[in-house]
C-alpha cells in the first residue's frame, strides 16, 4: 500500500525538520539590520526578567561568543563568555553573563523598547 510511503514534497519538510531539530548553532546574520533583529530575538526569548545580572546558555561556545560580538559592536553591551560548566546531568554547558551595572541598564531600556 503506498499511503505508508512519505514522497515528494512531505518527504522534504520532513528531512528538513529533521535537519533543523539536530542543527544546535546559531546562525547570526551577516547583514547588520537582521544581525540586530537575530540578536534582539535571542535576548527577548532567553531572558524573562532582569536583575543584577543576565545569563543565556548554550551547549555550543560558539553561539554565545557570536552573540557577545553582536551585543558589543550592535549596542556596546559588555559580556563574557565562560569556558563551560557542567550541570548536575554532567552535561557540559558554556554561559553568557551581562554583568556590569551600564551594561544591564543598557539591555533593559534596549529590551523595553522591543517588547513596546
């Protein structure tokens, strides 16, 4: 019976989710006006509130040290970048933190405007 069998075009957007789903990079924008719409994406989805300071992670370093030069050069928003930590699964981690007083300020009047 050939109802059983995925062709043409569902077979597509299946191996295409597939792909996306195993996909864990970032991929950052190399024009500046989306650079800054990716950027701003990822902060109002990885922060719920704002205190003394901001942490995002990843499993991959190389998402949050991309994105740490997108705060700077975009919003000059300092941050750093850990060399990984394990979580209490031994799965290991790495960590963007926005600690500096200016810098979280900066974030929050950045974050109010786009969520406005």
């Amino acid at each position: 019976m050939e109802s059983n069998i995925i062709v043409g075009e569902k077979k597509e957007k299946l191996e295409k989710a597939l792909a996306s789903f195993l996909d864990c990079h970032w991929h950052f924008p190399e024009a500046e006006k989306q650079l800054k719409g990716f950027v701003l994406s990822i902060l109002t989805r990885k922060i719920s509130r704002i205190k003394h300071r901001v942490i995002i992670c990843s499993n991959i370093r190389e998402n949050l040290l991309a994105l740490s030069a997108g705060l700077l050069s975009l919003f000059s928003i300092e941050s750093a970048v850990s060399n990984g930590r394990f979580n209490w699964v031994g799965a290991r981690h790495f960590q963007l933190a926005i600690q500096k007083k200016q810098s979280i300020e900066k974030l929050k009047k950045i974050l109010e405007k786009e969520r406005d």
